[in-house]
C-alpha cells in the first residue's frame, strides 16, 4: 500500500496542535523509511528455499538458486554482490532449481532442476546464452570443467552429459547410474569427473570420452554431493546414509569416513588450500573437518532450518550457508580440533548367545565388491557370474560354537529388492562351506563339520541340505519368497567344538548355470553355548500380507 506523506504530514499537524504532542512525526517517518526497503534486497532479508550456491572465483558475486519450494512452485536464481546485496535475477526456470555452478573465469553460470532444463548465462550481463535440453527429467547437479570448455550435468534420468559450452552440443552421453545420476564434480586437472547416484554408488570417468575408470562402493544410501580437494589428490562424496567418505583420487580407495551427522548430508565444500572440509545436512549442523587429521573441528551453531547447501568464499574468511527460510552468510571459525571423545569402556566377556560376524575380508572370484558394514552385512554389487565368495572372520569370546547361521537379506538396490542378484531376486547357493584357522605356525585349514542344516524357506527342488551334497549343480534357493529376509543354520558336530578367538575362512560357492544367481546381501553368525534351534531375530525383516501371493516357483 501506498503512503500520501503530503496527507500524513498534514494529520499529525492537526494532531500536535490538538495534543501537543510533537514526537508522533518521527515513527511515521521512520514507517515511511523501512517500507522503502523491500524484502530480499539483502542476503539476510531473504526468506525462499536456497538449495544451491556457488561463488565467482575473485569473490566479487555469489550465484543462489531456489525457489518457492523443492518442486513444483516457481523457483528463482539471484545474483548478490559479497557485501549481500542484491544485483539481479537470472530468470527463466518456472520450478525449483537445484543446481548452479560458475566458471572460473567468473563469465559464465549454468543452472538446473525440476524442470529438466540446464540454461547457460552470461554472468555480468545476466543474459540467457543457451537452453540445454537432453535430460528427461529432474536434473540434480552441475559442474564446469576447469578451462570452461564442457559443463556437466547429471538428472534423474541416470545419464550425465557433457556439453560444449560453446556451441551448446552435448559432445559426450554416459549411461552413469541405475536410477537417478545425483551429483557431479570435475578433478582439478580436468582429466576425470566424478558422478554419485541413487544406486548408492560413487563413479569415476574419464572427461576426454566418457568411458569409465572405476566404481567406488561404500555409501549405503542415495550419494548427494561430491566435492574435490583443490590441492590434495582427493575427493570426497556425502550421502543420505549421514556419511562423508574420503576417497584417494589416485587409487581410488576409500581413506576414511567422517561421521556425525544426524540426517542426509546434502552438501560439502573445500576451503581454498584443502585443509579444511565443511560439510551441512538436513540436522541442520554445519561441521568443519581437518581434512589431513579427518576429525572435526569447532563449528557453528545448530540452524534453525534444514541445511540444502554450504560453500567457503574464496578468501575463506566466510561461509554462505542455504537453506529452506533463506540463506546466511558468517564468518568461518578459527581452526581448533574438538577434544577426542573418551575412550569406551572394556566390553565384557561375550557371553552364550548368537552374535553377528564381522568380516575382515571379502573375496569375489568374478571380480564383485562387496562392502562390509559395521554390523558385518555384507552388500554385494558390480560383476556378477558363476561366483565364489570368500570371507574371514573372527569367532568371539565366549563359549564353544554349536551352530552357524547365514541369513540373506532384502534390499532396495538388488534385483526385485533381492536377496539374491538374479532377475527376480533369487540365488542359488551351491556349496556353504566354512574351515577353522589352526593358531600354530602354518596355520592349516581344517574343514568344520556339520551334523544337520535346515532353513525357514527353501524352494521346491532346490532344499538347503543341497549345499552340503560336494555337488556344483545343486543348491538351496528361495524362489517363491524373493524380497525377504530367509535364514539358514548349519549345526556343528559336538566332537569338533570351535572356540572363541577362532579365526574362520568361509566359501560361499554359487554356480548355477546362468551366472546370475549370487547372493546379494546376507551376514554370518555364531550360536554360541545354546542350542543352533533358536530362531534368528531379523528387526529389519519386512512385514508380510497375510493375503500376499506367492509368486511362481521357478529360478
């Protein structure tokens, strides 16, 4: 609404003389002032989701995107100077946009979301220079190379594409993921990029074709951002499994896993020299890390709001912080390492019981990853075939063995949510065989015998006593209840007991003719000083319908 000062000016006139009350004119020039000042002019006064950001690399201007919400509702981009106010809109994305990167000479911003477009910008003069339409969908990430040339982005549709930023052409197509490509980022030189995806897995390809190098397996959720170290041959990718994991850009090993985060980690950024990592999350906690040391360091108060996105200014004095009620930016704490947390008390002897086994090693013949978790699950993915696991595991303390148990385990990522990696989720385990480690200076193998092995569910044809019989071409196979959790005990002969402390080598074979029906999740316990007939609890199992169909009993 508009205000006639002339009138206002006027009324209190009136007012002063019928009052004598001369001081009411100053709040209504004040009123007069701050409706002059409209909200969002100023970082501070800005109040719409902030999912992403990017700085130009002087540090001059800071790129948001946004919008009204994640989705469907109009969604903005806004140019900021680095005092926080505002210069300008790039506008032209009718829903929420996800992604905004600039390029390193400052000339160039590309945006992205809901709406499936990737627009390229003119950043000075914030004209639109190309609209990039490939993605079938949602794209969630962008990222230019260092010299500008390309610029990548990553949807819901799986793929990446590589775009000269010059003509606007996609040069390259990769396949990246099964299930939405989530998260992208260029190596320093160049030479490869990075992608995450839905399929929990982190990738690496080479920039020149395409073509990929290696498939990194940790992350047990969707990835959701990746970021490289500027000066450190190393990168690091966060997750909704609340997990920030380091990975060596040489050998692509994982070198650590930062944990603390009480959510999704949506979001992780380098300061300058890559000693230091910020990462945020939807607990609303921005953390700071030493990257060489890899523990955390003092950080910020607790946001009131879900965080979308955090990134250093490139003086590192500062942080821009996004998120859902709008975006912040404060100045980066000192550098001080949190105290360690104190060392836990001594466990207590293990006593009779079943208790899980924690892998130390897994094997694939065919050349599969297997990701071993703290809880000893065992998560299967990449080649699959005609397939021979092998793990080694340590017994715990406490009395003799009297059975072991395997249980297989349903999951998003397999086949028909699994446990096994065929089509329809089943496996066929041709031969379970587990062999107790001597402590003596050889260290032979001697082979545990078994007096009985039964199963709560095995398919018609293909029983679980089947992996006992030395035959390749049988096995135990649950078809018919694919997408649960199935359990089966192997109960230890009395005159051969294995003690705690025992280091045990497990083979799991699977040849079953088509190559495809391995196991795709499952843990191994011990029993413990009870009886093997006790029923294994499996909190995570899914609930049945009593009405549910059985599906056919086939392989």
């Amino acid at each position: 609404m508009q205000i006639d000062h002339s009138r206002q000016r006027a009324i209190c006139s009136l007012l002063s003389v019928a009052v004598g009350i001369l001081f009411f004119a100053a709040p209504i020039a004040v009123a007069g002032e701050a409706l002059n000042k409209k909200e969002g002019d100023t970082i501070s006064s800005f109040s719409r989701w902030v999912i992403a950001a990017d700085y130009a690399a002087d540090g001059s201007l800071l790129v948001t995107a946004g919008g009204e919400s994640l989705l469907y509702r109009p969604g903005d981009v806004v140019v900021w100077k680095s005092d926080g106010s505002r210069v300008g809109e790039l506008s032209g994305h009718p829903t929420a946009v996800w992604a905004v990167d600039v390029s390193s000479d400052g000339k160039l911003a590309a945006t992205a979301g809901y709406d499936g477009l990737v627009k390229v910008w003119d950043l000075q003069s914030r004209k639109l220079k190309a609209d990039l339409k490939q993605h079938k969908g949602w794209v969630r990430s962008l990222a230019f190379s260092p010299d500008g040339a390309r610029l990548a982005s990553a949807g819901e549709d799986g793929k990446v594409f590589l775009w000269n930023t010059k003509d606007g052409k996609a040069a390259v197509t990769v396949e990246a993921h099964k299930g939405p490509a989530t998260a992208v980022a260029f190596s320093p030189d160049g030479k490869t990029f990075v992608t995450g995806g839905g399929d929990n897995l982190v990738k690496v390809w080479n920039a020149a074709d395409g073509t990929a190098i290696q498939t990194l397996a940790g992350h047990e959720d969707t990835i959701w951002s990746i970021a490289y170290s500027p000066s450190r041959s190393q990168f690091v990718s966060t997750g909704a499994d609340r997990t920030v994991r380091v990975w060596s850009a040489e050998t692509f090993k994982q070198t650590g896993v930062l944990t603390g985060h009480k959510d999704w980690v949506t979001s992780a950024s380098f300061n300058s020299d890559g000693t230091r990592l910020v990462t945020a999350s939807l607990d609303g906690r921005i953390k700071l890390w030493d990257v060489q040391k890899q523990r955390e360091q003092q950080g910020l108060k607790r946001q009131s709001s879900s965080v979308w996105c955090v990134t250093f200014a490139p003086d590192n004095q500062s942080l821009f912080i996004g998120t859902h009620s709008g975006g912040q930016v404060v100045s980066t704490p000192v550098a001080k390492l949190l105290p360690l947390p104190p060392k836990p008390s001594p466990k207590p002897v293990s006593q009779a019981g079943l208790k899980p086994l924690v892998p130390t090693e897994f094997k694939s013949l065919v050349g599969a990853t297997g990701v071993i978790s703290v809880d000893g699950t065992v998560l299967v993915s990449g080649k699959n075939g005609k397939d021979t696991y092998t793990l080694t595991t340590t017994v715990p303390q406490g009395p003799p063995v009297t059975a072991i148990r395997l249980e297989v385990l349903p999951d998003k990522t397999l086949p028909s949510q699994g446990p096994g990696r065929a089509p329809n989720g089943n496996f066929v385990l041709s031969e379970f065989i587990v062999k107790a480690v001597s402590t003596g200076g050889q260290k032979a193998e001697t082979q545990v015998p078994f007096a009985s092995v039964n199963a709560d569910y095995s398919q018609k044809g293909w029983p679980v006593a089947s992996t006992r019989d030395k035959k390749q071409d049988t096995g135990w196979g649950i078809s018919g209840r694919e997408g649960k959790s199935h359990v089966a005990t192997f109960q230890t002969a009395a005159q051969t007991p294995i003690q705690g402390g025992t280091t045990l080598v497990f083979t799991l074979s699977q040849q079953y003719p088509d190559g495809k029906h391995s196991i795709g999740k499952f843990r191994l316990f011990v029993e413990q000083g009870t009886s093997g007939s006790d029923s294994v609890k499996t909190p995570d199992k899914p609930a049945e319908k009593d009405n549910q169909k059985k599906k056919a009993a086939n392989s």
